[in-house]
C-alpha cells in the first residue's frame, strides 16, 4: 500500500478559533495515524513547532470563545530559545511516543525545531479499510507554525507569498501527501500550484462550512477561486446537506460528502449536584425555568428576539430568565433592551467564559435557544452550539437556516422555527417552558442523538471518506 502523510492546515490560529477550526482540530486528534498542525504563528523568521496533547490543554491555544466562531485578541505563546529542545522527527509511530534526549516523559511544552531531515519522517502502511485501523484514544499532535500574512480571501501579494511558503517547506517530503485544509479559500486556493506541480502525490482534503460560498458569490474573484479550489480538491467534506448544496454550485456533487459535526460527550456528563450548584451561582428563584445561548452576540445569532419573547411571556406569567454567554458588537444594544424591557433581574450576561464555565452552563440551564437567521452572506452552517446543549441534556430551538434542522431534530431534540417570527418562537419556548415532562423527554432523545456524535466517532467517519478517495 501507499505510504502517505497526513497534513491539517488552516491559516488562523489553531485549534480554538472557530467552529469550522475546532472541526479540523477534533478530526486531527483521533485520526488513526500521525497528525500534523501547518498554520500560521508569531515568529521572526523562524519556524514555530509544538506538540498539542489530546486533551486539549494546549500553552499555546487561546480560549475558546463561547460559541467559537471568533478569534479573541491573543496570540500564541512564544517559544523562546531557553525552551527550545531539538527535533527528533516530524511525525513518529502511534506506539512509540517520542522522548527527550534524556529519555524521559513525551515533551508536550512548544519548542522550536531547527533544521529537520527528511529522514526522520515516520511511514506506515495504509490498512485495507477502516474496520482495520485502531482509532485511538490519545496521541499527540504536532503544531508547525509559519510567517503566513492573510490580507484577504482573494488573490493579492501575500497570497503568492503563501503559496511559496507551503511549496518550501512540502517540497521537502518525498512521500505522497495528504493535506486537510479547512475551507476552499483561500487555504485550498493557495495549494493550487502545488497540485499542478504534484498531481496525485498531493491528495487535498477540503472541509465545507456553508458561509464561505454565499461569501464567494458575492465577487467574480472569489467565486472562480471558489471553484478552482474545489476542483483540485480530491475530496469536499461538508459540514450538512445545506452546506453541500450551496457547494454544489462550485463543483461536481459526486466528490462532496456529508460528515456532521461532533462533540466531546463524556465531558458534559457532570454530576446533578455540581450543576445545581452551579446554577445557584445565577441567583434565580428555584422554580425559574432558564434559558441559554452560548454565542456571539451579533445579528444572526438573533439574542434579541429572545430577549423580546421572554419579556412577552413574562408579562404572561411564566418564570422564565435569560442568560447570554458570549460577547460582540450586539452587546450594548442588548443590554439596552433588557433595561427597556426592565428585565434586569430575569436576564444575565456571563461575558466571555471558559470551556469548563461553558459546560457548567449548558448543564445548568433548562433550554438551549439560538433561533440563527441568514445576515447577509453569513449563516449557520450547521452549528456545534447545538450538539453541546444536546450533550448536556438540553432540547434546543434552532432557526430553520442552513444546516440547523439537521442539528436540531424537530419535535424530537427540540424545535426548528422561523427565527424572524416571533410567534413560533414565542410557541416553542412556551410548550417547553409549561411541560416540564416534554423537557426531559427531548433531554433525554439530545442526549442520545449527541452521543452517535462524539468527536471520535466523526473521525473515524471522515477517515472511511478520505480512505475511498
């Protein structure tokens, strides 16, 4: 069999920027063969290495934000020379974690490497299926970070000078490649020279959001680079049926595939007494039934429609309260509302909070609601924020854009509705508020649904794709 190795590459910083980078990240953990990180870093000219840990606890991640759609205003660590240790390889065998020089512990710390062989690059055999592969439960990964400058998704200065970034440092390996990149433009744009060059030594991977192609069709540019992308792409993964159609337009249907997003299940299975705790922390009657929406606050993730029903349904008697998580230019105008609307004690604002605080959230409240609509070009291509509260119990009331229904099961996981109507918003939370039986029944129906959507589970499924490809 063919020996390939296996690349993840995105420009923004990874894993924690988004929820198409967390995707790509999750995907790069529980492959079956050794991983490698190509993405952008600071750096002076230098090559930034490090070896991200499967659980996630990464020096040089920032933290998540919330919904995990927005990069927060940090940056990597820098490694200085003190913490520097030498390479000893580029990629190393699952049953044989690589050591210090002293032979001690995996270095899990980020280091700069100088100068690599060739040589020291692993091989392995490809198995016959995917039935054949071991999918382990841990295993490091590599971070290599370059001097990448995006300016835009277009064809300018930086993007030759990507371009030339990537063929310096791929040309050095001789075996076949495979490179998963994380949306059509401009990563898979910027491997287009690189596929004319190598041809079938060079196998791309590209995964699919849905956003990016209502983005593309608004420039002549965009969309012919869109559609040069996807026609070197050996293999389209999308994130939902929506998205495949919208991708569809740009290429041949036959090489897009259907894979739906994840999540970590086991880690939103926290004991009742620590989520009454936590919920506590919130300061509502007993009897209150809370809802959640652990987003950006901007226009499409539609926080102001809530904020307006739950002040109608109050108003109607039901003890209802609202807590937002996330941060955004809608921020202020929120809070504006939740004065005009003198709900102050029954709607809280937690700001931006930590993975750990968000999973204590989820299982804290009683429903998930982000009734997303379309602004513009930008949708919800299918939606994480959904898989999490159904991880934690929560029946979900989705919008019926992009890739929600297929998120949210309607009358099964929770409710799909128009999010710019107001009436069958207001329905849905009212029949989930008033039946507190409904509530656990759709729980219960989430919490299955999220666990045939662990994070090791999607690997493995994008791993049978790409192997038939």
């Amino acid at each position: 069999m063919r020996k390939r190795a296996d690349f993840f590459f995105t420009y923004d910083f990874f894993p924690k920027v988004g929820g198409a980078h967390l995707w790509l990240y999750k995907v790069a953990c529980y492959w079956p063969r050794p991983a490698v990180i190509v993405t952008s870093g600071v750096s002076s000219g230098r090559l930034l290495r490090g070896f991200a840990p499967r659980n996630d606890k990464i020096k040089s991640a920032p933290r998540n934000d919330n919904d995990g759609e927005q990069p927060r205003n940090e940056t990597s660590h820098p490694v200085t020379a003190s913490e520097a240790k030498p390479s000893l390889g580029l990629l190393r065998p699952l049953t044989q974690p690589r050591n210090d020089k002293n032979g001690g512990e995996p270095r899990n710390d980020n280091e700069v490497d100088g100068d690599r062989n060739n040589s020291s690059i692993c091989h392995y055999e490809e198995a016959q299926s995917a039935d054949e592969v071991i999918f382990p439960k841990e295993h490091p990964l590599e971070i290599i970070r370059f001097p990448f400058c995006v300016s835009s998704w277009g064809i300018d200065r930086n993007f030759f000078k990507n371009t030339y970034l990537l063929w310096q440092f791929f040309k050095k390996i001789e075996k076949p490649i495979t490179i998963h990149v994380v949306k059509a433009i401009p990563e898979a744009a910027n491997l287009l020279w690189l596929k004319f060059l190598w041809k079938d030594k060079l196998k791309i991977v590209t995964y699919a959001h849905g956003e990016e192609f209502l983005v593309a069709k608004t420039s002549k540019e965009l969309g012919w680079l869109t559609r040069q992308a996807l026609r070197i792409s050996d293999l389209v993964i999308a994130n939902s049926f929506s998205t495949k159609r919208l991708a569809s337009e740009f290429c041949d249907e036959n090489k897009i595939h259907v894979v739906h997003l994840g999540v970590d299940f086991e880690q939103y299975q926290i004991p009742e007494e620590e989520c009454q705790k936590y919920r506590q922390k919130w300061g509502f009657p007993e009897n209150t039934v809370i809802l959640l929406t652990v987003a950006r606050m901007e226009p499409r993730k539609n926080q102001a429609a809530v904020i307006k029903t739950v002040a109608e349904l109050r108003k109607e008697g039901l003890p209802l309260a609202y807590v937002i998580a996330g941060s955004g230019e809608e921020e202020r105008k929120l809070k504006n509302m939740v004065q005009e609307y003198n709900l102050e004690p029954w709607v809280k604002f937690l700001g931006k909070i930590s993975e750990e605080e968000k999973i204590k959230s989820f299982c804290a409240a009683d429903i998930y609601v982000m009734p997303s609509i379309q602004v513009g070009p930008m949708i919800e291509g299918f939606g994480i924020v959904f898989m999490e509260a159904a991880a934690a119990g929560l029946p979900s009331i989705a919008g019926n854009i992009g890739g929600q229904p297929e998120a949210v099961r309607h009358e099964e996981t929770g409710f799909v509705i128009d999010g710019n109507n107001l009436n069958e918003l207001k329905e849905a939370i009212r029949r989930l508020a008033q039946d507190k039986n409904l509530r656990q029944k759709m729980g219960e129906a989430a919490r299955l649904w999220a666990r045939k959507h662990d994070w090791s589970l999607v690997s493995r499924r994008v791993y049978e794709v790409v192997s038939h490809v």
